[in-house]
C-alpha cells in the first residue's frame, strides 16, 4: 500500500499507491494526534499528513530485523490498555511492523484497523 517507505535522515515518508495506503496514512496521523502520551511512547510519531493522506512524514525509526517475542507483544498490548468499543489493537507482532526510535520499540505500522472489517 505504501512501499517503500522513504527515510530520509530523520524522517520516513510513506507515499500511498492506493485508496487503502491513504486511509491507512490518515488513520496513523489521526491515531498519534489523538493518543495519550503513555500510548504515544508505543507509536513510532506521526509528524504530518497530507489533506488527502496521499503523503505520511513520520520520524525515522530503525526497523527490527526479528520478529517481537510473545512476551513483548503481550507487554505491548497491554501497555495499550484497549478498550472494547475502540477500533481494534492497531498493531501486530511482525519484526517489519516495528523499529527502535529513542531507544524503545515502537510501532511504525499501525494502521491495521484503518482497513479491516468494523465491528
Ligand atoms: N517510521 C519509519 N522509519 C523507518 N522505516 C519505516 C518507518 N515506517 C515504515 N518503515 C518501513 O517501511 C515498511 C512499510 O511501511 P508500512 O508497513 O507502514 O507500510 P505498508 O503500507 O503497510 O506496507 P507493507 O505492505 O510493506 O507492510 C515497514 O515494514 C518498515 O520496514
Ligand atoms: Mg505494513
């Protein structure tokens, strides 16, 4: 949807090829602009989004190359504290979907519930 991802010294680029790339650019943008900061310490920033989600600027964050543990997810997850009736936990435990940013893991993917089925 938005590969690849253009880093560019402190900042990655998402560039969406398709309507699903800029639901999930402006689902991202509007996820870190509405989270608390405890959550925020969980998502790589959102910095800016274009009016029509066509462009995502977020900091750069350095990939993980293995997938997290169980454990670590269940730590991240929790940490998340999710709420039934909110949009679905918005990240998965696959090594691409997060990086190292400021010494911590965070999710450079959560867009997951921008596109999947609503309850
Ligand atoms: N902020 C970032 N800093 C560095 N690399 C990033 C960042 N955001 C994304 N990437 C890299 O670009 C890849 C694609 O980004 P992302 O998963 O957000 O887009 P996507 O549209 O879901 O693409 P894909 O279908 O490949 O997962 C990520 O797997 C990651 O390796
Ligand atoms: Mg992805």
């Amino acid at each position: 949807m938005r590969s690849p991802v253009i880093v560019i010294g402190w900042l990655a680029v998402k560039f969406a090829r398709n309507q699903r790339g800029r639901d999930s650019n402006l689902y991202e943008a509007k996820l870190y602009q509405n989270s608390t900061e405890a959550r925020r310490t969980l998502l790589c920033p959102a910095l800016w989004v274009s009016p029509t989600g066509a462009l995502l600027i977020m900091r750069a964050a350095q990939p993980l190359s293995e997938m997290m543990s169980e454990e670590e997810y269940i730590q991240a997850f929790t940490a998340w504290e999710y709420k039934p009736g909110e949009d679905g936990c918005p990240f998965e435990p696959k090594a691409s979907d997060w990086g190292w940013f400021e010494g911590r893991k965070v999710a450079l993917d959560y867009s997951t519930p921008a596109w999947e089925a609503h309850a």
